[in-house]
C-alpha cells in the first residue's frame, strides 16, 4: 500500500530543503511533511515513529538508529556588534578565554573545554540567549545554522578556527525501511532517479564510517549526561 505520507523532522538550524524539493519533484503522490522538533527530541521522535526520519545534530543517542552523516557545521562565536572579537573575520578559543559565556538549556556544543566563564543565569533557548548577547552579558557559542537562525541587526558571530565542527545526520529506524523511506535515503545520498532500488532489494547497509559515526555519538551522549547533574535539561521550542 502506498503511504499517505513521509514525516521528516528537522533541528532548528537544519536546512532539509534542497531534499524536499528533490522528493516533490519525484513524488508528487507522496507529500512530505516537514515539522521542526527541540534537538532533545528528535532521536526519541524517530525511535517512537512520530518521525520517519529527521535531521538531528550530533552527539546524541542514537541507540536503535542508523545515520547518515550530511555535513558538518563551524562552530561560531556570536557577539555583539561594537565587540572587539568584531575585528577578526576568525577567532581562536583563545580569544574568548575570560569572556562570560551564555549556555542555553537547549545548548547542543559538544565541547567540554570551550572558553569562557559560564554566565550562573542559564536562558531557557538559544533564541534568549542571543537577546541577552545584544544586552551585553555575554557570548554565545554556537553551530553556524543556530546563529543563522537567531540572526539580529546588533549581534555578529565569527567562526572559531580550532573549535570541533558540528555534525548534521539523517537519521532513521535501524532495519528493513518502507519504500518511501528508501527513496529518501536514496534521493540525500544522491541517487539519480532511474537507479532507485526496487521494492523488493535489501536495505542498504551502512558503512564502516556510519557505523563509526553512531557510536561516537553514543559514548559522547553518555558522556555529555553524565557531566549534567540531573540528566539533559530542555529548552521550549
């Protein structure tokens, strides 16, 4: 039977449209519905079926999932306009050390070791992180999409040459797939529209650097909890 639907959901700061419009132009019977979810979310929205698949940021657990790693975004700095990190088209970790720094309870850095002096008053999002940038309490570092996303006339941001990238993964119900969620793994790792597998060929396997990818996500979510008293905090969406 043909599905009604593909249900896709996406991380702020994650940009599945080139994707979708590949799909609409292919399948036109099946809609794609595309809805955003909180990034503490998106891996248990896959694993509970809420999601086909979603575009989700590493590390986070993936346990009973299969990834596809996208791209991997810079990790910037964002300040406020007149600030002197302004100067530089790139900053070093360094030139951050002493800066008060704001973590969201949404945040998603992996980086332990990041610089700065935390800020005690933790905003609930990174979009009120970033208005408390512009009120001059702090800096905020975050992947590319997120400062992006939360842009404002009065803040800038600045990549930061030696911090870890962020990974951006498709990720999806390890095992057999529907034919819809085939072709859609099939349409993000490029696969040109008469050389789609049939309904009755095998899922594909994922490869020694996928598999790789899903446990360094898991160790690294593992590690990441057990450094947050109280387990992951959540920020509203």
């Amino acid at each position: 039977m043909t599905p009604h639907n593909l249900t896709l959901g996406y991380v702020p700061g994650a940009t599945p449209a080139k994707w979708a419009r590949t799909w609409a132009q292919r399948h036109r019977e099946i809609p794609l519905q595309l809805q955003t979810v909180v990034a503490a979310d998106a891996a248990d929205a896959v694993r509970s079926g809420a999601f086909d698949l979603a575009l989700l940021r590493l590390p986070t657990d993936t346990t009973g999932l299969a990834v596809i790693e996208l791209y991997r975004e810079a990790t910037v700095a964002v300040v406020p306009t007149d600030h002197l990190l302004t100067a530089a088209d790139t900053v070093s970790a360094a030139d951050l050390d002493g800066e008060p720094r704001l973590i969201p309870l949404d945040d998603v850095l992996d980086w332990p070791e990041a610089p700065g002096v935390p800020v005690d008053h933790r905003p609930e999002t990174t979009k009120d992180a970033t208005e408390l940038v512009a009120a001059g309490m702090g800096v905020l570092i975050v992947p590319q999409s997120l400062a992006r996303l939360y842009h404002r006339k009065d803040l800038v941001y600045r990549p930061i040459a030696d911090a870890p990238v962020c990974p951006v993964v498709l990720a999806f119900a390890d095992g057999p797939q529907s034919a819809a969620v085939e072709e859609f793994i099939g349409i993000v790792r490029g696969r040109k529209p008469g050389s789609s597998r049939g309904p009755a060929e095998p899922a594909p396997k994922r490869t020694a650097r996928e598999k790789t990818l899903a446990k360094q996500a898991a160790r690294a979510a593992a590690g990441r909890s057990a450094r947050k008293p109280g387990g992951t905090a959540r920020g509203k969406h």
